[in-house]
C-alpha cells in the first residue's frame, strides 16, 4: 500500500514562508519535536491509568539520536502513536492548513507567531529537507506506516515494519542547518529547552574519562529532572536547584 497526496495548503509550497518568517528562532524546532513526543507518552500514561490499555507501558522515554554521518536527528517515543487515518488528520489536513491561515493574518509580524501559535510539528522544516514519521498506533491489530515529505506539499504514505508502538520522527536536516548534526549544539539545545519536561527525555549515553578520552557508558544521558523541585524542602536544594 502506498498512497501519494498532496497536503491541504492554498500556498504553492508553505516551507519557503515558515523558513523565512522563522528565520530567527529556528531552535525551537527541537523544543517543538520533543514537546509533542512527550505529549505522545503522556496519552499513552493517561490511557493506561483509564484503563483503556492493559499492555506493558514498558520505558516510557523520549529518546533523541544524532546519526552525524546520515546526516539526521531522530526523535523517538513509545506514546500513543498514529494509524495512517490519523497522520492524513493531524498531518496532512489541520496542522498544514492551520499554518497558512495563520501565516495569511500575520504575515508582517513574524514575532507573533511564536508567541499565538503552537508552531508544532512542521517547525521540523525550517532546519530539514526531508521529513519522516515512522508510527505505529498503541491499539491492537495496527499497522505500522511511513509518512515521508521533502518540503514540497507532496507526501507519501506506505505500510511499513515497526516492533513497537509510538513514533519516531526522522529529520534530514538541511545543508544549511548542519549546526544540528553537532552533538554539542543538541545538547545544549535540550538543556535549554527540555529540562523541566515530565517525562525521561534521553540523548545518547553518559560518558566518562577513560584511557585520555571521553567514552560512552551503559547508562543513559537523560537531560531533565522529572522530579518537580516545587515539593522538596529547601535545605535539601542544591545551588543550582
């Protein structure tokens, strides 16, 4: 199965417009990427806590992975996921043709649209040229699918492989983005971004000192506290708490 379509917008292409009314906050793509990855898992708790799934919530982190020689950024989540009816409605029809609305009413404001609207999933195409979703939906008997787009309103959508329920976004960043393919740029970015965000958000591995250079551990580089400091007692905070 594989289905080809154009997504719902009255602009020829819309990426060229979102690149250039965002041009100066395009780091928020990451923050956009990961928040909506959360959101993901947190449906997957709430549903769990509702009774509605009975499965194995199993780790519950937002993983982000740099692979520098593909040159891609991954944001994966084991949340609820979507089928391919839902990727053609939250994709393709209202995220797509909410931005050019948007973009119509605010065109010589560009500061109001990060501040009036969740710029959400497409802030992936300031900083890619390509960008794929692998998904698989949490209920029972789902397929897996692949939505794929290149920045052009044309997607594609085809029946793919997956083990495991959730999704993961896969960036191809641009040639003029190349900054997030540096291992230290996302993670001062997720630091900046990320740190307050409620559940585990892991990039890469700890590292430590060994035989004169930095090599990775075992263990996971998670980037947040999902403890809240509001609860603690004071005595017990750190300065940097």
């Amino acid at each position: 199965m594989e289905k080809k379509g154009n997504i719902g917008v009255t602009t020829e292409n819309i990426f060229p417009v979102i690149k250039q009314f965002l041009y100066s906050d395009h780091e928020i793509f990451l923050r956009e990427m990961v928040s909506n990855a959360v959101d993901a898992t947190q449906k997957m708790k709430t549903l769990a806590s509702a009774g509605d799934f009975s499965g194995d919530l199993g780790d519950l982190s937002v993983r982000v992975t740099l692979d520098e020689q593909a040159g891609t950024l991954t944001i994966s989540d084991r949340g609820i996921g979507m089928t391919a009816e839902e990727i053609d409605k939250y994709i393709n029809q209202i995220a797509f043709s909410g931005v050019t609305d948007f973009l119509d009413k605010y065109k010589d404001k560009a500061e109001a649209i990060i501040g009036h609207f969740g710029l959400g999933f497409y802030s992936a195409f300031m900083v890619s040229k390509k960008v794929e979703i692998v998904t698989k939906s949490w209920r029972e008997g789902s397929h897996a699918v692949r939505w794929t787009c290149d920045g052009s309103p044309e997607y594609t959508i085809d029946e793919v492989e997956k083990a495991d329920r959730g999704s993961d976004i896969i960036l191809h960043i641009d040639d003029d983005s190349k900054d997030y393919l540096q291992k230290s740029t996302i993670e001062q970015l997720l630091t900046k971004y990320c740190k307050f965000m409620a559940v585990p958000v892991v990039f890469g591995k700890k590292t430590e000192w060994k035989d004169g250079k930095q090599v990775d551990t075992d263990e996971d580089n998670v980037i947040n506290s999902v403890e809240p400091l509001w609860p603690k007692s004071p005595s017990s905070l750190k300065d940097e708490d």
